[in-house]
C-alpha cells in the first residue's frame, strides 16, 4: 500500500506488490489512469500490510480521508495507520 504525491498536491492512493516497479509504472505514464493525467512528483510512504485483503481495506479506507488526514499518515508506521483506521 503506498501514497504518492502529485504535481497539484493531490495524494493518489494504491497498493502493489512491488512498490518500487508500480511507482516506476506511474513514473512513466503507463501506470493508473489518474497518474497519467496527474503525474506523480514523489512516493510519500509505503505501508506493509499482512495480505492483499487488508491491503485492499486500507486503501478504501485511506481514500475516503480527507488530503489534510491523509498527510498526518506520512510519518506512521504500517501498525499504527492500522489501529487508526480499523482501532
């Protein structure tokens, strides 16, 4: 699970396997649909998470935050976003 910053400031949500090879992806333009219209100018955090399943809880539940909410999570770690989401 990871969060990338966009030109614009916007904060594009995702989860991949390999991090490193998605971020790469929406890098070049052949990433989400979203990165190519708002390029990505860094990947804030990655998050590890204990399998796809809560991988896909924790994107949902991160999209639904507001830009302001999302940017207090840069500095957590994987455990602590989870009590934060789920308590």
């Amino acid at each position: 699970m990871y969060l990338i910053l966009c030109r614009g400031g916007a904060i594009y949500t995702g989860i991949a396997r390999n991090v490193a090879v998605r971020y790469a992806r929406h890098v070049a333009g052949t990433g989400a649909r979203y990165t190519r219209a708002n390029p990505p100018s860094r990947l804030l955090i990655k998050f590890a998470c204990l399998n796809q399943s809560e991988a896909s809880k924790m994107e949902a539940a991160i999209k639904k935050l507001a830009a302001t909410d999302k940017r207090k999570l840069v500095d957590k770690t994987s455990a602590t976003v989870r009590k934060l989401l789920f308590g």
